[in-house]
C-alpha cells in the first residue's frame, strides 16, 4: 500500500518519457476499494506554465538534491497498486505544499474559468 502524499515511480505513456516519479493524490479508501491510486507526474524539466508547480526541497520529508522538480498538474494517472516499479524514494511531500499542489491542479487542470 502507498499513501497519500507519497512520491513513488510509476508508469507513464511513452510520450511522456516512461517511468517517472510521480506523488500519490488519493486517499486510502480508493486504493482499498478499487486497488488503484491517482497520482500526478512529476518531472526534472522546467516547462514554467500554468501546469508546473515547483517542488523545493523543502517541501519534502528528505531533499531530492535536483537543481529542478516539478508536478505537472495536468497529468495525472490512475495507477494499479501492484505495477508501482519501486518506492526506493522514501519519500513523502508535506501536509502545507500537499494542499497548495491539491489547489493548483484544481485551479489548472479542473477550473470552469477561461485560462
């Protein structure tokens, strides 16, 4: 089981470039009722539009020592528990970034307002 909030690597399309680290969104009744878990890519690549929100490594329970990070807030996954490829990264965003992420893909990714 993973959890919310959790950084793990999972698959993404080809196109996106594989695998990629990605944090887990959904709480835990939804992996426990459907086996799967929603989750958004994350990515060393700065694309600095109104999908990007930065992660800085203080953010995070331990540093991911990368000059960049970002979730790409559109892209989002929905997961079976069994194909994560590992959780080596041990490592979990705060509870504050975590809700501002939660807003930042609602305000990007889900709002009815023109862009």
């Amino acid at each position: 089981m993973v959890y919310q909030r959790d950084i793990v690597e999972v698959i993404f399309d080809d196109e996106f470039g594989g695998n990629h680290p990605a944090i887990v969104l959904s709480n835990k009744l939804v992996q426990e009722t459907e086996g799967y878990f929603v989750c958004v890519m994350m990515t060393s690549s700065d694309f600095d539009d109104e999908f990007s929100f930065v992660i800085e490594d203080d953010m995070l329970t331990k540093p991911l020592n990368r000059d960049h990070c970002e979730a790409r807030c559109h892209l989002i996954n929905f997961v079976p528990i069994d194909t994560i490829i590992s959780n080596k990264h041990r490592n979990q965003i705060k509870i504050g970034p975590f809700k501002k992420l939660i807003q930042k893909i609602n305000n990007s990714t889900f709002s009815t307002d023109e862009l």
